[in-house]
C-alpha cells in the first residue's frame, strides 16, 4: 500500500510538503511559531517532515513534565509506542523506569521525548508481519529535529538526558560515540550556556546486552551522574 502512495500523484499543493526521495527532509515547515508544548504536540501529529510518517501509526510526541530539570530523549518509538502514541510505554520504558528510581531521579518528575518521532520498521523475510525497528538515518535525525528543538526551548532543562547514538548524535552531532562520551557532563553545542548533556547507552541495549545486570549497572552509574548534577547549588 505504502508503495502506491509516492508523491507523483498527488496535487501540487501536496507535493510541496510531501518530499520524495530527492527532497530535503525537514520538520521545520510543520513547527509553529510561538506555540506551547500542546500546539506543538497536535502540528507534530500532521508532520510529513520525512517519509517516516507514510508507514508508522502516528506521530509520538514528548510527555511528562513541563518543568522538569531534566529531559531523556530517546532514539525513536518502538513498536509498543507506535500504538499507543506515548514515548516509553514498551519494555526500554520499565527498564529505564527503574534505572532512573535507583539513580535517585523520580522519573515523573522528568520530560521524555524521542530524537527521532515516528517508528521505523521493517519486516523479516518469512516471518510475518512482525515489525522489526529500524535505526534512523542522518537524514531522518536530521528531519526530525526541529521537534526536538522545540520542545527543548520551551521546556529549558538543566540537563539533558541522550540515551543512546541516535540521541547523541541529534544532540551533539554526527561524530558522537556512545562508548567514548557516556557518563560526563558534555556542553550542547546549539541549546545555548545553561545545558548539558549527559550519554549513556539506550535501555534497549541493556535488555540486549549478554550480560544484562553489568549493562544495566552502567546505565544507573551514568544517570547517579545526572542525579548528582541535579543535587548541586
Ligand atoms: N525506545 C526509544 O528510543 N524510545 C521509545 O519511546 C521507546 C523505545
Ligand atoms: Fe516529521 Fe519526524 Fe515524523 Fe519525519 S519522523 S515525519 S520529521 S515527525
């Protein structure tokens, strides 16, 4: 079906803001200005920023906290999520749940957003319709980051949480490496003085890690990093 929908036959106006392969991908004509985080929430469910939108149920914007101190973005929803259309709902969210509780960080007191805002899937050759996640391209990180910028200008954290590469990168660029960067205080290049980010690795990975227990203590270790962060005057 996705197939039959590609931009040729479809009106000007349409083809405009439906880019097709060779067209720049980018949100940005869909973010309103001046919006708050509920305007910016309901423009980013009509997104069509990147073709992402063509197979995924709908859009999964941000939730939680309008205040928080802290915001965790994610890499991109998963399946679970894609249904739902809430970040964090799936198995990656208890994980992470519980990490963040041990760290010392109540996690509704916290902002979750993802880099990357519909699900990219794809299918296995003889196994049905399970849909197995992709990772996002540069291209899509890319597209999609108007979102992430903001919410990010509205909601003004103290910290910023990347978890994982695809965050990383939307957040400090392309360069990014999770096994080099995670665990520190790092400045955001473009979110002006105030913030920081700090890396660690997805909660997904820890759930796929041989050994999941050393993979999940590394995640607590470097969110104690944010915890401690938070704790100073
Ligand atoms: N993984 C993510 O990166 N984000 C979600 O919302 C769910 C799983
Ligand atoms: Fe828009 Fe991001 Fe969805 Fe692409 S992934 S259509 S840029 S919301």
């Amino acid at each position: 079906m996705a197939a039959a929908r590609g931009s040729a036959g479809k009106p000007a106006a349409e083809r405009r803001t439906d880019p097709d392969e060779s067209a720049a991908y980018t949100a940005e004509p869909f973010v309103p200005r001046g919006a708050d985080l509920a305007a910016l929430r309901e423009a980013a469910a009509g997104c069509r920023g990147c073709p992402l939108h063509r197979e995924a149920t709908q859009t999964v914007f941000g939730a939680g906290d309008p205040g928080a101190r802290v915001v965790l973005v994610g890499e991109q929803p998963g399946d679970q999520e894609d249904r739902q259309g809430r970040p964090f709902v799936g198995p990656a969210g208890q994980v992470l749940t519980r990490a963040l509780d041990e760290a010392g960080i109540d996690p509704t007191e916290t902002y979750i957003t993802n880099a990357v805002k519909h699900f990219k899937f794809g299918h296995l050759p003889g196994r049905g319709k399970r849909r197995i996640h992709k990772s996002p391209s540069l291209r899509e990180i890319s597209a999609c980051r108007p979102w992430l910028t903001a919410e990010l200008s509205l909601i003004d954290p103290e910290l910023i949480v990347a978890l994982g590469a695809t965050a990383g990168k939307a957040l400090l660029g392309s360069s990014f490496r999770v096994t080099k960067q995670r665990g520190m205080l790092l400045p955001v290049p473009e979110e002006g003085a105030r913030e920081c980010v700090v890396a660690t690795i997805h909660p997904s990975a820890v759930l796929r890690a041989d050994d999941r227990e050393a993979a999940y203590q590394g995640l607590v270790s470097d969110l104690r990093v944010v915890a401690e962060a938070l704790g100073r005057p």
